[in-house]
C-alpha cells in the first residue's frame, strides 16, 4: 500500500489535468449549424439579392434535375431507390431554405476600391440586410468577411465593420451576425478582433458576446510558429467563447504552397493534410470547421438559349459543375467536414445533393449498428466494456443528430437506428443508455 500512498499526489494531479483537458461526449459542433456558406461580394448585395439566389437555385434544380433519372445522371448515382431519396429531399430543402448561410465578403471577392466607394457599400450592405430581415429572406446566420488585420488593411477593415454594423442596426440587428476574418498569420490578431467586437458591442448596446467570429487559415505560417510548434490550439484560445468556426481558405493556402492554379482545389493533399491538423486540434471543441469551396461554377454557356443544342450544351456543362462540386464535397465529408462554401446560387443543388447522398448512403449500416449498440449495452448485467462502447455509441448518435439536422433523414430513418427526437435534443450517447437502464 505504500507505493499507492506515495502516488496519490499524482493521481490527484493527473485527475485534475484529465478534467482540465477532456473534452464532453457530444456532437462535435452545434446540431443546427449551417453545411453552408454562401460568399457574396459586398458591391453585388441588394434588398432582392436573397429572394433571386432562391428563385435561382430551384429554377436550375427543376430544369437540369427535373427527375431522380435525371439526377443521377449528374452526379453519377448508380442506385435509382437512392436518387430518388436524395432527389425528393433536395427539392424540399430548397423549397423550405436555400441558403443557411451568407457571408458578404469585403475582401478578395471585393476588390481595392477607394474610401468612399467601400463606405456607401458597407451602409448599402447593412441597410439591405435589415430589408431582408424584415421580408424573411436573411437566412438564419449571416455576416460579413473583413479584410485582414493588417498595419495597412486594419483601419479600412475595422471601418467597414462599424459602419456595416450601425447601418444593419446598431443594437437592433438581426440575430446570427458573424464577421469572418480572414488570413490570419499571428495569434494576436485573434486576439485583437475579439477585443474589438467587445468595444463595438458596447458602443453600439449590443449585449456582449452578440458577434460571433470566424477566422480563416490561409497560409502555413498560422498553422505552425517559427519553432515549429503547433499554433492551432492559440488561436482557438484566442477566439475564446465568441468564436463560432474556422474555415480553411483553400485557394489562398495551396497558392502559399508554391501548387499551381491548375492543380488547386479542395481535394488537393496540402488541404488534406491541413484540414487533418485542424480536425485534431478543435475536434470537440464545439466549433464549426469548414472545409473550403469548389471554385469551378456550373454556369450556363448559352443562358437565353434558343435551340435544342444550345440547351444541351448547357446541361452538361452544369451536371459538369455539379459533379465536380459534389465530388469534393463528398471527399471532404468522408474526411469528417460537415460545412463548405458555396460561390453561387447554381452550386446550392450540388450542396445538398452531395450532403444528402453521403447520410443516407450510411444509414442502413448506422442504424444497425447504433440499435445494436444500446441493444448490447443495455442489456448488460455487469459495467465491464460499456465505457469503451460509450466512445463508439455517440460517434454514432452523432450521425444522427446531424443527418435529422441538416434534412437527410426523417422520422422513420431516425427511428430505424432505435433512438427519439428526445435522444437526438440531448444529444449524449451516456445519457441515452442510463434513461434506458432505468426504464428497463
């Protein structure tokens, strides 16, 4: 017993780190957040712009994927019972919300453009987001992207901020305004911007913590400090509760990698490699991680087409785009990334498409496995082994919790894997088996 006497101080000490550091069950990020995000230069912004991304994203739904066959065609769906799962969700999502997400961006898809041009576009930006508020078009979350806190970028950065800020409002703007900073290269300005949205908070009566943050890992130097040592984990810290998600900027980052435009993209093995640090680092810190976008749109070649080639012409070069788009997306869906960027109207249908094959594909498999898992753990008369099931449950559950979520499955399908809405609103898989011990 002597050499437990002498332990105890450790053990005390290695509970207490353990504590410090454990991060809760759970789903990883918050069950409704946004898959999306539609960036949108500030200039382009209108009162009508949301209602005419919506009309937009469902006409090219109903021309080019009038039907499951049609579907599955674009994107390669071999199983007819599958594409016409994926097709019938898809036309409800975009009937009921075709946009979860809308970041205007003031910065590479702005342009340089003078002071005063940029100030009347802040107060147009704000002023139409208050419009869209009020005709029930502005989706649930919604922002804007700065430009980098930088000595020469700062001040017309954070000028743009304050006057977007008093346009949309002041301390009436609408709920789920996040600012999105982007290339980020230090810890402090994280730090900075967090201390900022504080004193723009008070000036204006918003109650503290009202601004979300984002911020945007864009070159390897954020990623990694002169030392080689991990930076990832600061900037988490830095962010501190206002941060809400961290989003890779793909295009910028395999650029700072000397990869050339031509081989540039989502699935590229820099971004998986990066994304891969990112996934260890916040993984159960209830932020959202962002994957990045597709950069090659499926625009029309002949948008007033007239004859039946022209019309052709068209439809292979949007199945084009939405394959290529869902292709990525699946890649990095499979990689554990729930959230992208979405550049245009057009890629909504790709979106949702890709999101909802990826869930459904699984479903069968997950929900035997999860029934089966609280059959198992429920049943049992002694504790040993329903810890480490515990672990494998709820990554299970989470698939649930964000397939319901996001509009991939239903009632029926989250019956099937033996759990409720209750179970899913809770979300703890350690939760869900000691409710169904008691009842049993």
């Amino acid at each position: 017993m002597a050499l437990l006497d002498h332990a105890q101080v450790w053990l005390t000490k290695v509970a207490a780190d353990c504590a410090a550091q454990e991060q809760p069950f759970g789903c990883p990020s918050r069950p409704a957040d946004p898959v999306q995000t539609l960036y949108w230069g500030a200039h382009r912004f209108s009162p009508d712009t949301l209602a005419s991304m919506h009309t937009q994203a469902r006409a090219a739904f109903a021309e080019y994927a009038a039907g499951p066959v049609d579907l599955a065609e674009a994107l390669h769906i071999a199983d007819p019972a599958l594409a016409a799962r994926v097709h019938t969700r898809v036309a409800q999502k975009l009937e009921r919300e075709p946009i979860e997400d809308i970041r205007l961006d003031f910065e590479d898809g702005y342009g340089k453009r003078d002071d005063l041009e940029e100030d009347a576009h802040a107060d147009a930006c704000g002023q139409a987001v208050r419009a869209a508020h009020a005709s029930g078009t502005l989706p649930r979350r919604y922002g804007i992207r700065i430009k980098a806190l930088t000595a020469d970028l700062g001040p017309r950065s954070l000028r743009t901020l304050e006057r977007y800020v008093i346009a949309a409002g002041g301390r009436d703007i609408p709920p789920g305004f996040v600012v999105t900073l982007p290339k980020v290269t230090v810890v402090t300005q994280v730090e900075a911007l967090v201390d900022l949205l504080g004193a723009l908070e008070t000036d204006v009566g918003l109650s503290p913590g009202t601004i979300g943050l984002e911020f945007m890992l864009e070159v390897p130097q954020a990623v990694f400090d002169g030392q080689g040592r991990l930076l990832l984990p600061r900037l988490l810290a830095a962010g501190g509760e206002r941060l809400i998600g961290i989003h890779l900027g793909v295009y910028d980052y395999t650029a700072a990698h000397e990869i050339i435009a031509l081989h540039q993209a989502m699935d590229h093995p820099a971004c998986d490699l990066i994304r891969g640090l990112m996934r260890m680092a916040y993984s159960g810190s209830g932020r959202t991680l962002s994957a990045g976008s597709t950069n090659v749109l499926p625009r029309e070649p002949h948008p007033e087409a007239t004859t039946q080639a022209q019309r052709t012409e068209n439809r292979v070069a949007v199945h084009a785009g939405w394959r290529l788009a869902h292709d990525q997306i699946r890649h990095t869906l499979v990689r554990g990334y729930y959230h992208g960027w979405d550049l245009d109207p057009l890629q909504l249908p790709a979106r949702y498409a890709a999101c909802y094959r990826f869930y459904l594909e699984g479903h069968a498999a997950a929900a035997g496995r999860l029934s089966g898992y609280i059959a198992q753990a429920t049943a049992a008369t002694e504790g040993a082994g329903v810890l480490d099931d515990v672990a494998t449950g709820q990554a299970l559950l989470n698939i649930f919790i964000r397939g319901r979520a996001c509009g991939a499955f239903d009632a029926q399908e989250v019956a099937a894997a033996g759990v409720t809405d209750a179970d899913l609103d809770d979300g703890s898989f350690a939760r869900l088996l000691a409710r169904r011990s008691s009842a049993s």
